[in-house]
C-alpha cells in the first residue's frame, strides 16, 4: 500500500521520511524516480515492516540551492517559505555576503528574512559601515523583515519564535554564526530528536554535516542546513541576478538597449538611477561585483 510522507532527512541513496500518521521510517530511493531532498514531499510503499520505498516525488513549489565547488546548481531542501539568512557580528560577514543569499532566495521564490544573531555584541563590536551589518536600516527601508537576537540575553528569541509559527523555514549562514546555537533555543529537545532520526538510520546523525527537517514546538518546521564559509551563487540567468535587487524593478525596460546588462552601458536607466542616489551605490556595487563573478 502507498502512504504520503514529509523527507526530514536525505543522504545518499537513502533517507527517513515521516508518514501522515507521524510514524517515521527508513527509506531508500529508487534510482528511476530520482533522489528527493529535505522537505519534500514524497508517495512511500512499504518494503517490509520497517523500511519503505519513495515510489514518487511530487511537484515541488521550490528547491533552496547553492553552487558547489564547479559553481554548479546543488540542491538541498524543497518546499521552502522563508529562508532565515542569518549573520553576527563575529564572524564578521563579507560585503556582499547577504546580497548573494537574498538573488538566490527572490531568483527561487522564497521568502527572505535576515537575522542579526549575536545582538548583544554590538555594543562592543566595531562595526563596518560599508558592510551588512552597517546597512541594516536600509535593509529594512528597502522591505526586508530584519531581525535581532541574541541567544545569551536581550533581545531573546521572541520575533524570531513568531515569524517561524506555521512556515516551512530554512537557517542558512555561515559557520560560527551561532545557528546551531539557535536551533538549540527553538528546540530544547534537540539531543532527543537527534538520537530518534539515528535510531530510525541505524547510525548516527551529524546535525552539523547533514540538512535536517524539524517539527516546531509550537507550529511550523525548521531546517537546519550546514554552516559554509562563503555562500556562492551558481551560474545564472542576469534576470535572475536583477531580481535579487528588488529596488532595480522600476527601471527595468527603461534602458536604452534592451539586451543592457546594468553595468554602465550607455543611457542605462538602473546605472544613472545609482549616480543619482535614488538606487543606493551600495547596492549597485553589490550587484556589479556579483555580475562579475557570474561570468
């Protein structure tokens, strides 16, 4: 008999999904119907009494991806609402750190919110004006949700337990950001729900190495994702890079050439609204830098 289920986790050739019923198995993928991710949405039949088989992926309404080591489209969750991109003060995130998460987020339609973890360091922490953690005002002029924690004292974990209620959500960062820090505030039981997935594996289960899906305590579901050094973007269409400067939109087709790439061709409407001050240089610098590494 076929049952639906939730992937919680995926390695290999093999995962552990989540019946509808909330029982949780092993499964293993058979190669003709591909490899399902963290977060999807899979048709299981049951091979014996404790493993099941993904017979069926279904449509998935987005993937979250990033590029590997060939700047490679690689995909590590599916059926994402909002993807919390979380950065602190230490370690100090690169200038355009942020602007490479956001063009992925907007080019894979899901919802951004950024999350300045480690609050309670800025007060003794200088801080880089010309780096995200200098624009965050602007961040939020722009539309952002923007928010601040802190998991050692204000301004605490409450925003950020009201945004998460009833989403499918994804913590992406940087490692040393304090992620794992804050999936051990959302779920206190964390050691408990790692030893059931291992139980389920038959071996154990690396949160800091493996993209993991959990059940909210209070509504919704939260998936960590390993920390990586730099955050890079796989190579991609220049409308796809455009989108992740939601500012740019009101110029687009203004443009003297209609094939104009932004980058200072000649009656360029988004590059004299830069000069202008209307788009913010920063942001402009931002989006030249990320098309030039899109080459």
């Amino acid at each position: 008999m076929k049952q639906l289920a939730l992937v919680l986790v995926s390695y290999g050739g093999q995962g552990v999904v989540e019946l509808d019923g909330g029982e949780r198995l092993k499964c293993k993928y058979r190669r003709s119907v591909g490899r399902p991710w963290c977060g999807d949405r899979v048709e299981v039949e049951m091979a014996d009494g404790q493993s099941a088989v993904v017979t069926r992926i279904l449509p998935r309404k987005n993937e979250f991806s990033r590029a590997d080591t060939r700047q490679r489209k690689q995909t590590i969750a599916a059926n994402i609402d909002q993807a919390l991109i979380v950065i602190a003060p230490q370690p100090a995130p690169s200038r355009d750190l942020v602007e490479r998460y956001l063009v992925a987020v907007h080019s894979l339609n899901i919802q951004p919110v950024i999350v300045l973890n480690k609050a309670d360091l800025l007060e003794n922490e200088q801080v880089d004006c010309d780096g995200p953690l200098g624009h965050m005002d602007d961040y939020r002029q722009l539309g952002y949700r923007v928010l601040q924690t802190s998991c050692l004292g204000e301004p605490g974990m409450g925003r950020l337990n009201e945004v998460l209620q009833g989403k499918t959500s994804i913590l992406v960062g940087q490692s040393g950001v304090g992620k794992s820090s804050l999936v051990n505030v959302l779920l206190p039981d964390l050691d408990l729900r790692t030893r059931a997935l291992s139980h389920v594996t038959g071996k154990g289960t690396h949160t800091t190495t493996t993209t993991i899906m959990y059940d909210l305590p209070e509504g919704g579901w939260l998936i960590d994702s390993p920390g990586v050094w730099e955050y890079s973007l796989w190579q991609m269409e220049q409308i796809d890079l455009v989108s992740g400067f939601i500012e740019f939109e009101p110029f687009l087709g203004q443009c003297k050439f209609n094939d104009c790439r932004h980058a200072q061709e000649p009656d360029c409407a988004i590059s004299a609204a830069a000069q202008a001050g209307i788009i913010r240089p920063w942001r402009y610098r931002a989006y030249l830098s990320l098309l030039k590494q899109n080459v």
